[in-house]
C-alpha cells in the first residue's frame, strides 16, 4: 500500500469511528425516547380504559334507574294505555338491555383496537430505527472503516 493510500484510509477511519460511536449514542437515545413515548401512550390507554369502564357503569346504572321507573310507575293512567310500549316493561328493559350491550361491545371493540395500534405501532417504529441504523452502518462500512 502507498503513502497516500494509507493516510487516506488513516483518515477515512478518523471519521468514521467517531461517527460510528455518536451515531450508536444517538440509535440508543432514540430508543430511549421512543420506549419513554410509548409507555406515556400505554398509560394513557389504561386511564382511557378505567374513564371508559366507569362510563358505562354510570350508564348500566342510569338504565337500572329507568328500567325502575317504568316498572313502578302506575299503569292504569290514561297517558300510559297510549304510549307505544303499551306500558309493557319489559319491552323497554329488553330495549335498554340492547343498547347496554351494544355499548359493552363498543368499548370492548375501542380497547382492542387501540391495544392493538399500540402493540404494532411499537414493533414498527422499532423495527424502522434499526434498519434505519442499520443503513448507517452499512454506509460507514462501505469506507472501509
């Protein structure tokens, strides 16, 4: 190998190694933030999922207290023989039980979707960095370095 050859090479090194190196720190504190990210987002997934399970328990209990005021209410009044339910209880209990049904599944369906976007999310930007990485070094290797 000639002088020149050799000094080149000496300096195509001096560069890279600490590039290398800064860029390995930075790969890391990415990670890092990017962990941190996540878990805030995961926190707040628990907390929307606590807010959303008191919801409808505030709605289950809401539909309780109506489902009792039509059954207590008296029935031999003029109004109620004209209502379409017919004064019938159980027809609006069946109604309410619907409806609480259809909400259950509703943010059961929330949760698992955003559980899901979470879980994928994660895996994707974490596989995205290391390739993105991964192209950092390959390119520093391509020096010779």
């Amino acid at each position: 190998m000639s002088e020149t050859t050799k000094k080149s090479a000496s300096k195509v090194k001096e560069f890279t190694e600490p590039v290398k190196e800064f860029s390995g720190l930075v790969k890391e504190n990415y990670l890092n933030g990017l962990e941190f990210t996540f878990s805030l987002f995961e926190q707040n997934l628990k907390a929307f999922s606590a807010q959303a399970e008191h919801m409808f328990d505030l709605e289950k209990e809401f539909m309780t207290n109506v489902s009792g005021f039509y059954k207590d209410f008296p029935k031999d009044l003029p109004f109620v023989k004209d209502l379409p339910y017919d004064g019938s209880v159980k027809k609006v209990s069946e109604h309410l039980d619907r409806y609480l049904t259809f909400r259950k599944e509703q943010i059961q369906t929330a949760k698992n979707m955003t559980e899901k976007f979470a879980k994928d999310a994660r895996t994707m930007a974490q596989e995205n960095i290391e390739r993105a990485f991964s192209l950092f070094g390959d390119y520093f290797n391509r020096f010779g370095a």
